[in-house]
C-alpha cells in the first residue's frame, strides 16, 4: 500500500511539475511577445548573424546528404516500377513539406538552443541576470525577444537554403548514380511540386524557430546549480525542442497539406 | 531614505529573515554584519527589489517597493546601483561597454559623452585606460572596481555592496573600502554594505547593524558595536570560538 501511494505521489509530482512547467513557458512566451515592441535592432541582427548565419555551413552539409541519400532510396525503388519520370517530383515534395524544416529544426535546436541555453544559463548562474534586473533593464526585452526574433526569422531563411541545396544533391545523385536525364529530374518537379510546398514547409520552419528560442531561454532563464546545472539546462533544452519540434510538426502536417 | 518595517521572507518554507526593522538614512554608510548563511545579501536583494518579503514594507526614496510590479521598480533602479559579490560583469562586454550598459539602456547621452563618463569612472577606481581589457582578463580585485564604475556610472543615489572585499588580499581590501567611502564622499550616495571583514566594517561604516539567526540582533555606531554587551556580537567581532551559535545551522532547523 506504502508503495503504491509513494507510486502514485511520484505521478502526481511529475503532472504537477511539468504543468508548472508549461505555464512557466506560457508565461514567457506572452511577456516575450509583449516586448516585442522594444526591441532591438542591434541585438537582433547580432543574433540573427550567430543564430542564423553561423549554423548555415551544418544546415547546407545535413540536408546536402538527405537528399542525396532521400534520392538513393527513391530512384532505386522508382525505376523498378517504372516510375523514374516522378523521383524528382517526391525528392522536392519530401524536401519542402518535411525534411527540409524538420531536419534544420533538429540542427538547429542542437546547435543552437544549446547554445542559447549555455550562455543564458551562464549568466544566470553568475548573477549576471540579477545584474540586468538592478540596471533597470528586462531580461526578456533584452535576452528573449532578439533570440526569438532571430530564431523565427532566420531558420526560414535556412530551409530556402536547405531546400535548394537538398534538391541539387538530389540532383546529382540521380543524374550520376540512377541515370536519369536532367529533363525527367527537373521535369518532374516542374509537374509535382506546387508553391505551397516550400511556403508550407517555411511557416514550419518559423515555429519551429519560435519553439528552440522559447525553450533555450526558458531553460537558461531556470538554471540553478552552478557549471552543473547549465550542463544540464542545456541538455534539456536540447531535447525538449526537439521533442516539441515532432510534435508540431505532426499538427503542422495536418493543418497545413490536407 | 531606505527604510524596512517588519520584513520577513522565507525560501521553500524555511524563514530566512525574520521581522527585520531597520532604516538606512541619506548619505551614510550602513555595513550589515553576521556570520555566512544568515541573511545579508537577501537584505540587498530585498531593498533592490530581486526578491519580495512574504510580510512588512520596504521604503526605498519615499516609496513602498514591496508590491511593485517590475516597471515601476525599474524606474527607481535607475537611481540605485549595485555590487555584487562575484562582480557579476557582462563576460561578453568589455569593461568599457560594462560601465556604459546603464548609461547606453536608458539615457540619449551622445558616445561622445558615454566615453568621457567610461574614462571618468574608471580614473576614479583605479582602471584608468582598461576600458578595451575583457572581464577574463581582470583579477579579483580589479572586476570589483569595474562593478563599482559600473554601479556609479548613472549617478545612483543608493549604491548596495555585496561582499565587496570577499577573497580580496588585505591591500586590495583596504583599496577598495577607501573606494567605498570616497564614493559616498564625491558623489553623496547613500551605501549599504554587507560584509563579514570587520577591518572593513569598522574601517567604512557610519553605523553597523548584525543579523544573526535571520533577525537584527545590534545596531549602532562603530563603537556601541565594539562596545556592545551582546555576547554573539562580541563573538563575531573578535571571531572568538566559543560561544558558538552557527547561523547556518539555526536557518536550517
């Protein structure tokens, strides 16, 4: 009986936490849109060259190779039946609809809602944000707004990136290694893929961005324990927007390609 | 112009200060003693605003900040600067930038004006000509005297120090308590210090208030305290061994 109630308080802790939790985020998320209205140009276009800029070469390399390998699969299948004349039409659906945004989110939210994390939750842990809050300045105008910004503005700008350099990998793989004519590669995403396609994949990209600046900070922003815990802050944060980033984009697949 | 009635404020349930009262008057300099655990810097952070009393008021210029929303406290920080017990500068700021954070967030001043500011404050503690240096190249004592440039830079009326000579050498110590007191005496701020050195404490303070076991136990003049019949006072003053009553410990229970 003891061990069922100790089984069943562990429960109830954890709902209650990770309810708290979710408020917390909530919370953020409303006074980080708030101050939207005072931010800074400077911070953000800083942040929009290290966020942004700087995970292009990892971005470019990630999604090089999926479409690459994404064209492997298909044309070895697709000429078995006949249907070479539609590798190219999947390759740039699959790429703007799913891999191309998903797969920048998860480099991303590596890349940087770690680093995001890391560095806010240095600060945390040196007082640096108390230091912020005694100078009269709001650590979510001053270290959450340009990040969000710079996270939802820039990871579109990668998938655009991500999208053109998967569907060249794609590309030369099937002119190199299926075989097939560059017109029935290019002609086949002329035929299959329409706009919304890459715009679909684009809003994707924008939430996701949103979910890795909201989470990284959110977590820096709740680091304790010193070298510790930012180590663990940053793990964290790591895994829970990748997590959330599947989950979107599961809901985002719905509303958006029905 | 600094004034507490009955604060209390307790973490996860555990009392850390227990109805405090205590008035802090313009332009002196009040140093707060007590053994490590027993409440000092929560004091600051209280009359900062970084953390609210679960009861009583905090005065700070003639108006009550304990229900003030985070605006209305950053207007009044404006006038307060503060220094922390780890310097807390901005490691991606150079120390120049460091000192003008204050005046670049919330003045029009021209950069023109920022740099004679940056190269006045820092003149004035000793780091003439380190504006370009990054806080990872500074020793201990050298990040303490950016913090304070840092604090002063706005002209502050009050300026809180958090153990502002903690794991300084006696010289660096004694540099920096002078630093304390010319402060008060060029720019007539009002200071709270919190310490455990009592060469310091005696050495700045106008008055000295001790807080033992989260209440305020003795305040008075540098030498009631030295004269004080307390035996707990008496004992950290002296840094006596016995009677000994671990702060720490009485917190915990």
């Amino acid at each position: 009986m003891a061990a069922l109630i100790a089984v069943l308080e562990g429960i109830g802790r954890y709902v209650i936490d990770s309810l708290e939790n979710i408020g917390r985020i909530m919370i953020l998320t409303g006074q980080t849109l708030f101050h939207l209205r005072s931010a800074s140009p400077r911070h953000t276009l800083r942040q929009m060259a290290h966020l942004g800029v700087d995970s292009l070469p990892i971005v470019l390399l990630t999604i090089l190779f999926t479409g690459m390998v994404m064209t492997v699969q298909t044309a070895h299948e697709f000429i078995k039946y006949g249907a070479q004349s539609s590798v190219g039409g999947v390759v740039a659906i699959a790429m703007g609809r799913e891999l191309a945004p998903v797969l920048t989110g998860v480099v991303c939210a590596g890349r940087v809602g770690a680093a995001i994390t890391a560095e806010i939750g240095s600060m945390k842990v040196t007082e640096q944000i108390d230091a912020l809050r005694v100078m009269a300045t709001n650590p979510v105008a001053y270290l959450v707004v340009p990040r969000l910004l710079a996270c939802v503005f820039m990871l579109p700008l990668l998938v655009v990136f991500a999208n053109v350099i998967g569907t060249i990998g794609g590309y030369l793989v099937a002119i190199s290694y299926a075989g097939l004519s560059s017109y029935t590669y290019l002609h086949s995403i002329k035929v299959f893929a329409v706009v919304n396609d890459l715009t679909g994949g684009l809003v994707k990209a924008m939430v996701f961005g949103g979910i890795i600046a909201i989470i990284g900070c959110y977590k820096g922003l709740t680091t304790t324990e010193g070298a510790e815990g930012v180590g663990r802050a940053t793990t964290g944060s790591v895994v829970t927007s990748i997590i959330l980033i599947f989950i979107a984009n599961y809901f985002l697949s719905l509303a958006l390609y029905r | 112009m600094i004034e507490l009635k009955d604060v209390s404020i307790s973490f996860r349930g555990k009392p850390v200060l227990e109805n405090i009262n205590l008035q802090v008057h313009d332009k002196e300099v009040l140093v707060i003693i007590g053994p490590s655990g027993s409440g000092k810097s929560t004091l600051l952070r209280l009359i900062i605003g970084l953390v609210k009393p679960v009861a009583g008021e905090i005065w700070v210029d003639g108006q009550e900040i304990s229900r003030m929303d985070e605006d209305a406290l950053n207007v009044l920080r404006k006038h307060m600067g503060m220094v922390f017990q780890y310097s807390a500068l901005f490691d991606s700021m150079t120390v120049g930038e460091n000192v003008a954070f204050g005046l670049r967030q919330h003045t029009d001043l021209s950069e023109e004006e920022i740099q004679r500011i940056i190269r006045r404050r820092l003149r004035m503690v000793g780091m003439a000509g380190k504006e370009h240096l990054m806080p990872n190249e500074l020793s201990g004592g050298m990040k303490k005297r950016v913090s304070l440039a840092r604090a002063i830079a706005i002209n502050p009326k009050i300026v809180l120090y958090d153990e502002p000579t903690a794991g300084l050498d006696p010289i660096m110590s004694s540099i920096i308590d002078r630093l304390i007191v010319s402060t008060r005496r060029l720019m007539g701020v009002t200071s709270v210090v919190v310490t455990h050195h009592m060469t310091s404490a005696f050495n700045i303070a106008d008055r000295i208030a001790m807080i033992y076991g989260g209440r305020i136990i003795e305040t008075g003049t540098v030498e009631e305290i030295k004269q004080s019949q307390n035996p707990v006072v008496q004992q950290f003053i002296h840094g006596w061994k016995a009677p000994v009553l671990g702060a720490k410990r009485k917190v915990k229970t």
